[in-house]
C-alpha cells in the first residue's frame, strides 16, 4: 500500500478507480483516511457550495486508488449543505472528471478476478496511447466505502442503509473494533455481510488493522461490478403503498433514470424541494400527480419523515440484534451515566461545559502568547514567573525571529534608494510576518478542538449549551466559535464548520467579528488605563465592554438568521451527535489542525499580503510621493475626509478627528495597529501624550472604545469571512454590517449619555 502525492491539476486522473468514502461524525473517517492516505489535499470546493474537497490516491496491487473523503452526513436526505454533497456525488451528479479504459478493461477481461500483477498487463499498459481519442467524464464513484462504529451499531448504520438503497456497489468498514472489544462488544461482521449482500470488514483505524482487507473488498467490488445486485429494499409499512404509487409515475420520467425509482419516491413522500421542483420543469401532469398522492397521504396521521426513519432502524435493529454481543458492561454504563448527567444538568451542565472550553482556551492562548497565565501570575505578585511566561510564549519567540529577520532583510536592502527598503520590508516581508503569525494560533486551538471532538467530549458541550442557544434560534455548537472568538476570531469564524445548518454557520460567522478578542483586549486595556484614571471606571469599562460583545454575538446572529427567514432546523438541533467517551487520537487530531492550518495559508496568505501592501502604501505615500510624515499620506486625507464621523461622539476639534479616523484606518490591518497609529502622531512618538493630546472626556473615550472594538477586528478576520463564505458579496455584507454597528451603536450610546447629564 503506498500513498501518493494528490495532484491538483484539472483534467484526467491518472487512477484505476474513484472510491467515496462516507460516514457519520464521529465513526473515525478522518483517522482511516490518515491511515489509507497520509495528509488528504485540500482541492478546492464542491460546485457552488463553501465545504472542502479532500482526496488523495492509494496504490494497492498495482491499482491506483482515489478516495474522495465526502462530508460527515447523518443520512443522503439533502436537509443539509454537507448531504446535499454526498447524495450528488453518489448519484454522480457531480464528481471526478476522469478516464474509465483501465476500468473497462479490467470489467472485461475474463482473468480480472485473479489477475496477480495489473501493473504489467499489457492492455493496461497501453491504453495511455488511447487516452487522447476520449474526452474525460463525470461519473459516479466506482465504489462508496461507508464506515460505521463499532460500538455504536445501530445508530451510525443509519447512513450505510441510506447508501444501499440508492447505490449497489458499497464496502462496509465497521471501526473501532478494538475499543468495541475493550467494552465487550463483539460483532459478527462476516453475517452481517450475507445479509446485507457487501463486504463487511472489521477494522481498526487508530491501530491500522484491516486496511489491507478494506482495500482489497474495494478491488473485489469493482471487478465484480457486471455483477448486477439491486439496491436493498427497507419494509416502510403502511407508506409502501404510496411509494408504489409514485414509482410508477417516476418510472416514466427520465430526467430523473439514473435514481433508483423508490427511492425518489421516498424523496418525494418527505417532499424533497429539489425533487419536486425538478419534476415541476419537467411536466406539470406528474406534478399534479404527485400532489394527489400527497394530499392522499395526509389523511395519515404523523409525519412522513419520523415514520421513514422508524422503519430504518427497526431494519437496523433486525439486521444487527443477533450479530451482536454484549458483556459486562455494568461499570462502563455507571461512569458513563455520571459523566452525562454533569452536562445534562439544567445548571451544572452549561457550567460544566463553558468551564471545559474557556480551560481548553486558557492552554492555547497560554501555549501561544502567555496570556492569560502570565496575568494570573503577576495578579499574585509573581512578576518574574510572568515575565518569563511571556518571553518565552511562541509569539514573544515568534516576535524576536521576526525582529531580527526585519532587521537583516532592511539592512540587506539599505543600498536600494528609499522607499523599496520600506516597500519591501514593511509592506511586503510585514504582509508575510502578519500572516505567519497566525499560523500557531490556528493550529494550537484547531488541535485542541480536534482533541475535544475526537474524545465526544464536544458534543455532550453542545448537548449541555443547547437548551441556552435554542431560546436566539441557534444550536448548542454555536457557543464554540464565540468563546473561541475571544482569544482570535479568526479560528473562532473557522469553527463556524462544525454547524450543520448552512443558514446557522453564516449567521455564525457574522457575528463572530462583534466578540473581543485578545489583541482588542490590548488596546482597550492600554486606552482605559490612560482614559480613566479611577480603577473602578477603569474595570467597570472592561467589563462592560466584555458585556456588549458578547450580547452583541447572540443578536447579530438572531438578526441573521431572522434575515435569512430561517432558524436552526429541526435536524440540526436534534441531530447533536453523542459517541461514547474514548481516548483521542493525537496523529488524527494533528493532521486535522495542519490541514485547516495549510488551507488557511493558501487561501489567505496571499490575499492578506496583497492587502497589506496596500495600506501601507496609503499610509506611507501622499500626494508628494513617498513620506514618512504620516500626516501627509493618503492615509491622513482618508482620515481627513472621514473626520466627521467623529462628531457621533461630539469630537469637534478637526485636529483630533482625522487623528481617530485615521487610527481607524490603521486598525483595519490588526487592532495593535490602532495604538501604533495613535503612537506615531505624537511629537515623542508615546500613546499616553497622544491620547491625551485629543482632549476627551473619559465618556468620549469610551464610546471611541466601543466603536473600537465592534468595528473590522482585522485583515485576517475578513479573507477568513470570504474563505468560509466564498463569497465577496457575503464578506461584504459583513464589513459593512460591523461598521454600520460599530456608528451606531457608539453614537446611541453618547446620545443617550447625554441625556443622562453624562459628559
């Protein structure tokens, strides 16, 4: 078995067979991929849609294998983005561009079934002469592997049921065999595969048992393809004499030939809006057909799509109650109970699970810039140990690499006539550090949320915060891109993906940017230490600050959603996936975080230098050209021209306002941006001299401060928004939509002050 770098180039692919591997969250895909395949390529995005295309190739007796990692789906219903995906791929509606005259040699060839060596057969070999004469195609997946839990059968076989019924050619992995034995839980896999008419193979993906015979199903399946095998038939009771019905209307269209015809009658009995609209195009006459059935069918009392799943896993649970055997499992369901009840209970169990995120945010913060450990330390008056928390955090070590190359790079240029060692060096090498220094950011937090969702700890949080989030129309998942969002919002926008529901996500990564976060915390902490003089003003402005943002967060979101005419569905917010408490895996959790970390830098990375260069040529050119008096740049006559803005918070004095818009501007790179700004526009170059220069009142500063901080957090933060939406106009919406509430809301609160007697 050997892995393969996976090209990213369009046109053919030079494989033998495309194989779709399936499975519900949490049954351990990702580490058999890991296992098969090594580090999956990103590839771009499914048509039309923001989720990630995984692939990569496997070579194994000589046949080049391309698996295709599908999205984690419950079932091929279309209620969410991600089923959406793997239905269309599976029917073939979308997929691999690719060549089929490996394929249909070996489908030919009388000796395929015992062929020892395909690598040097000679009609193989030359095919490739023939390539050219066909123009590559879109077709289904040669074979769909679907992974199951062993120790949770019956409820994650709901999906390779789903996948029998509309597609013949399926291998069944049932993973987690190890753990399944630890728990005394022993599956027989070899009736399950008489039954079912499919290879059954047990495996163990964290250990890489069974993938020789995983891989080798996968050949036996696409060489026994002539052989002909109907799709399973689920017994749907007292629904089966519609779905008779309707399949004799589908039958006879034919856009619709290459669906099994029952199971786009169970599509239609669940009203499928895609299904039916395609049909209406189609001929009015079976529209009209079809709504004679349904109305026929609403004489039924209960729903369609509860009774639909009843019957599946009454047929799961009849295929699997003598297959499988259980022990003693008495002390694992005794700890088991007690560690759910924590997250269950109406009180303790928010608590539970808000304590276990913000500690899974005090490491990765702490790991990565000191804070807020270094804050504990000095609080207690242990200023040394403080001190050396910070020096030695990644970005403090980050920093002084930094520094030192900026310095060897500048002095290298010095011999270039100014300003390309400014351009250069500031603009572009600082373009480069900017994004860099993210990176261990991204993959500190990503690595632990792997860890947290790998071990099911993560959904009993989503359980536990659900019942909170249902009462602003959101899931209990929603609260992890927020708290995440207060150390950075870029991989708290990126923790949007775990929200099932396309309409949530979005409302998600809109409000997102509104929560503060950890570079926002340094400029607020550093403004308010000089605005206000009093300590109580001094926390009381922090802590409401804190307030707003995270009241903001559940708001913005709720308007979103409202917006879109939706709240979260049904599915969503019953569909919270709970597996048994296991032991992470560390190489899974590790290739999870460098794989959204390397997408992060190749589709980010070089917008946000480009955009980089681009204010710092604002900041650094003026009419006059080149200047290192900021004052005179295109910068300032921005700022100069946005100055009355700054009359919402009764800034009259024009010297002040462009200095605060002008700040703004700056900001928009990162929020450090906002005091370095201010900084340079001081004779001594100092932030206390410059604050104080503006001459504000201490409520002016604050309602500065709240436009501050609900404005664009960074320049990472929105070509993070465009990746996750891949969509600019979205993005747009986005920047305008903080902006707009930053005016607002600061210029409602002065207003109001004001009123209050309040100076």
């Amino acid at each position: 078995m050997r892995h393969h770098e996976q090209s990213k180039t369009k046109g053919m692919e030079d494989v033998d067979l495309v194989v779709a591997v399936a499975g519900q969250p949490n049954v351990g895909k990702s580490t058999l991929l890991n296992r098969l395949v090594g580090a999956m390529s990103h590839v771009g995005n499914w048509p039309g849609k923001t989720v990630d295309i995984l692939s990569g190739v496997v070579e194994y007796t000589g046949f080049k294998i391309k698996i295709i990692d599908l999205p984690g789906t419950y079932g091929l219903s279309g209620v969410t983005e991600e089923e959406e995906i793997a239905r269309k791929y599976i029917h073939g509606e979308i997929g691999e561009r690719v060549h089929r005259h490996r394929r249909f040699i070996c489908e030919g060839c009388p000796l395929s079934l015992a062929c020892p060596m395909p690598s040097f057969c000679p009609a193989r070999l030359l095919e490739k002469f023939f390539r050219k004469k066909e123009t590559p195609k879109i077709q289904a997946p040669d074979v769909v592997l679907v992974i199951v839990d062993a120790t949770a059968i019956e409820r994650t076989f709901y999906l390779a049921i789903s996948v029998l019924e509309v597609f013949p050619h399926v291998v069944i992995a049932v993973n987690k065999m190890d753990e399944a034995k630890s728990k005394g839980i022993f599956v027989d896999t070899k009736v399950l595969s008489k039954r079912l008419g499919v290879p059954v193979v047990p495996i163990s993906a964290l250990h890489g048992e069974g993938l020789n015979e995983v891989l080798r199903a996968i050949i036996d399946v696409w060489r026994r393809k002539g052989i002909k095998r109907e799709p399973i038939k689920v017994d749907y009771g007292i629904l089966e004499y519609y779905i008779g019905k309707l399949e004799k209307i589908v039958k006879n269209i034919s856009d619709l030939k290459r669906y099994p015809s029952r199971w786009i009658a169970l599509r239609v009995l669940e009203q499928d809006r895609e299904i039916l609209e395609r049909i209406e195009k189609i001929d009015g006459k079976f529209t009209l057909e079809i709504k004679n059935i349904l109305d026929e069918l609403r004489s039924i009392n209960g729903d369609v799509s509860a009774m639909i799943a009843s019957a599946k896993y009454n047929y799961i649970s009849n295929l699997v109650s003598d297959v499988i055997k259980k022990t003693d499992e008495r002390l694992q369901g005794v700890l088991l109970s007690k560690f759910d009840k924590l997250f269950i209970t109406p009180f303790i169990g928010p608590l539970v699970g808000l304590s276990i995120i913000l500690l899974t945010l005090f490491i990765g913060f702490t790991i990565n810039t000191g804070f807020p450990l270094n804050i504990l330390f000095s609080y207690i008056g242990l200023e040394n140990i403080a001190s050396l928390i910070e020096e030695y955090s990644i970005i403090s070590l980050l920093e002084q690499i930094f520094d030192v190359a900026m310095n060897q790079f500048k002095q290298v240029l010095s011999v270039l006539p100014s300003p390309w060692p400014e351009f250069l060096g500031d603009g572009l090498l600082g373009g480069v550090l900017l994004v860099l220094t993210f990176l261990p950011l991204i993959f500190i937090i990503l690595f632990l949320l792997s860890l947290l969702e790998d071990s099911g700890i993560s959904a009993r949080i989503a359980v536990s915060l659900d019942n909170t989030f249902s009462k602003l129309g959101l899931s209990g998942k929603a609260a992890f891109p927020m708290l995440i969002g207060l150390g950075c919002n870029v991989p708290g926008i990126m923790a949007s993906r775990i929200l099932m529901d396309e309409k949530e996500k979005l409302a998600v990564i809109f409000a997102t940017p509104f929560v503060i976060c950890q570079a926002r915390l340094i400029v607020l902490v550093a403004i308010v230490s000089i605005a206000f003089i009093n300590p109580f003003y001094q926390a009381l402005s922090i802590v409401l600050l804190y307030l707003v943002s995270i009241a903001l967060y559940g708001i913005i979101a709720t308007i979103a959603l409202r917006l879109m005419k939706s709240k979260v569905s049904s599915e969503s917010q019953l569909i919270i996936d709970v597996p048994p408490i296991r032991r992470p895996s560390l190489r899974v959790a590790w290739w999870n975080a460098w794989l959204l970390t390397k997408h992060f830098l190749e589709k980010a990375g070089t917008t946000i230098v480009v955009l980089s260069i681009v204010v710092w040529t604002l900041l650094n050119f003026g009419p006059n050209g080149y200047t290192v008096d900021p004052s005179t740049s295109y910068g300032a006559i921005i700022g100069r021209s946005l100055a009355p803005i700054a009359l919402i918070w009764g800034v009259n004095n024009i010297y002040a306002a462009w200095k605060i818009m002008f700040a703004f501007l700056y900001g928009i790179i990162a929020k450090e941006g906002l005091l370095l700004a201010i900084a340079s526009l001081s004779p001594d170059n100092t932030l206390a001299s410059a604050w104080i220069s503006l001459g504000l009142t201490q409520f002016q500063s604050f309602v500065i401060l709240l436009a501050m901080m609900t404005y664009i957090p960074c320049l990472p933060a929105i070509i993070t928004i465009k990746n996750e939406t891949n969509s600019w106009i979205k993005t747009i919406i986005a920047v305008i939509s903080m902006v707009s509430v930053a005016i607002a809301l600061s210029s409602l609160v002065y207003f109001f002050g004001l009123l209050l007697g309040i100076r």
